[in-house]
C-alpha cells in the first residue's frame, strides 16, 4: 500500500515539474465578492454582571451582519496544476448589533484588512473552458472595532439613556479554506468564481472608560473591561486573472 502511495505520489510531483516550462506564468488579479459573518460570539472581558462590565445582561450578541470584499493581488502558476498569489484585501461593511434582555441595544462598526499568501491546485479535469480548483491560504490580519454606541428606554431601565464605549484594534493570525470554478475567458485572462471560509481571528474593543448620558440624569463617566468576539465568515467571490 505504501509502495502504491509513493508511486502515486511521485507521478504526481513529476506531472507537476513536467508541465511546468509550459505553465509557467505571473500573473495580476482584482477580487469582488461579498462575506456573511458567522459564530461572532461577542463576549464581555469583565464578565456579565461583574464590575466594568460593558455587556451586563444576557442577550443576543453574535450578528455582524455581512459587507463587500475588495481585493488584489499578484501570483504565478507553477505548473498546470499548481499556482500561488499572494493578495490584501479590505472588509469595511461589517455592523455588530446585539440587544440584551432589559432592552439595552448595542451598535459598531467592524473593518479587516488582510494579507495572505495562497496556493491553489486547480485539478486535472474541465468542462470546456470552466475547470474547478481547490485553495487554501494562511496570512494575517488587521481587525478593528469601532466605539460602541449603546441606547436604552425608560421602560427598560430608571432613565432614558446612551453609552459611548471605547473602540479597540488587533492583529491576528488569518487563514481560509475554500473552492470554485476558473473560467479561461481569453489566452490570458481568466475569471475565478469561489467560496471560501475565511477566519480573520478576534476582534476587541479596550478597556477605559466610558461616556454615559441619563434622560434625566446628565452625563458622567463609568469604567469598561471592552468586548472581544470572532470575525470569521463565509465569502462568494468572482475573481479576474491576467497572465503575463
């Protein structure tokens, strides 16, 4: 069995090499495509209901809702088989919206922009012109989430009220999976077509202090722990290729 492995192994690899004087090419690409957040799990650092607490209650905290995904970057294709890019792309659409049990509603803005390197093996079979592929990549990531704006009613809490609370940026570690269909359009230049799951790791607001106005009441300042969660999502995008 292992000898079968090796051979197959081996056929594979020289099939690669074979074809690679051919193939080989750089090449430019430009990305559109659109990401739907998932599994946000936007927690307190504090802890619901401990002091500092900026999520004091239970509730729902995990839509980050969706936003459009622009792209570029630059690669080269090894082989007919194997080709890799390296790309930065932009998330700027992301909204987190949470509410809790007594009313509170929560509201921020959420942005990413993300340099990866990927490597892709379009596989040894077509429809015509269409041929799938298979892509993963690794890279990282710049999160950052935006204050936090905070509203209440009097029939929720004593006073009307909103809380202003402090944004906060990380770096993260970032990788994505996926598939899709390339489309060679002209001899150089192709259309790609993929999902891909992408995880951009956690997003934070810091601790500080925050800005409270009551309806009656006035305005003072209270301490805050911040929030952390995941910026993870599910992305369709249509992707061009020119080949030089």
């Amino acid at each position: 069995m292992r000898s079968i492995l090796a051979a197959g192994i081996g056929a594979l690899l020289v099939t690669i090499v074979g074809s690679g004087a051919a193939s080989a090419q750089v090449y430019l690409r430009g990305d559109l495509g659109a990401g739907w957040a998932t599994d946000a799990a936007i927690k307190d650092k504090a802890g619901e209901g401990n002091p500092g607490c900026l999520i004091c209650q239970p509730g729902s905290f995990d839509d980050l809702g969706n936003s459009a995904v622009f792209g570029a970057g630059a690669g080269y294709r090894f082989s007919d088989l194997v080709r890799a890019d390296a790309t930065i792309s932009y998330r700027g659409g992301f909204r987190w919206r949470g509410s809790d049990v007594i009313g509170t509603s929560y509201r921020a803005n959420v942005t990413s922009w993300a340099l990866m390197a990927n490597g892709y093996v379009d596989l040894p079979f077509a429809l015509g012109p269409i041929r799938p592929f298979v892509n993963a990549g690794i890279g990282v990531a710049w999160n950052k989430m935006g204050a936090i704006q905070q509203s209440w009613s009097a029939s929720s809490l004593s006073s009307a009220g909103s809380e202003t609370d402090p944004s906060g940026s990380t770096t993260n570690f970032a990788w994505n999976v996926g598939a899709g269909l390339a489309w060679a359009i002209l001899p150089n230049l192709s259309a790609d077509l993929a999902y891909r799951y992408v995880d951009l790791g956690d997003i934070e607001t810091k601790a500080g202090t925050s800005q409270v106005t009551l309806t009656p009441g006035g305005t003072f300042q209270a301490p805050t722990a911040g929030v952390r969660g995941n910026l993870r999502a599910n992305e369709v995008v249509l992707s061009l290729r020119y080949a030089f």
